[in-house]
C-alpha cells in the first residue's frame, strides 16, 4: 500500500495544478528512480499501473511500489518501504 504524508500531498497538488494550467486533463504519473518517485505528466495510466488518489487527485503507479511517501527540499519525492 502506498501511503503520502501532508507535504508529499501538497508538493503533487502543485504539480498537479502547474500542469493543468497548460493541458486542463494533465494526469500525473510517478516513475520510480532509486528510492525516488519522479512526477511526470501522462495522458493515462501505463501498463500495470495502479490509480491512487491523493486528496482531490488521482496519481498513476507502477504496481508493487509500496511505502510511504514524502517531499523533501525542492519537492523531491521519496518513497520509504513500511
């Protein structure tokens, strides 16, 4: 299960909202690099993801990342097995 603290929430939320400022249907995917999750912008789920919804958005996952997850300096995303 994956699982966001406060600040993870907010730093996808302000992503989220960047985004739809440009594509209005913006989805957000996160790709996992090391113990980072990378936030990228996708028109859908990939093959084997799976949809979490954090607060009033849904994020796209590669099945399987579990953990919870926290934003650092600079809204770096890391995800931390529980």
């Amino acid at each position: 299960m994956l699982t966001f603290t406060d600040r993870a929430a907010e730093a996808l939320i302000l992503f989220h909202h960047a985004a739809a400022r440009w594509d209005p249907n913006a989805k957000l995917r996160l790709e996992p690099d090391g113990s980072e999750l990378k936030p990228l912008l996708a028109e859908g789920p990939a093959d084997g993801d799976v949809a979490v919804v954090v607060r009033d958005i849904t994020v796209f996952v590669p099945a399987g990342v579990d953990g919870t997850v926290d934003a650092g300096d600079h809204n770096i995303l890391s995800v931390v097995a529980t």
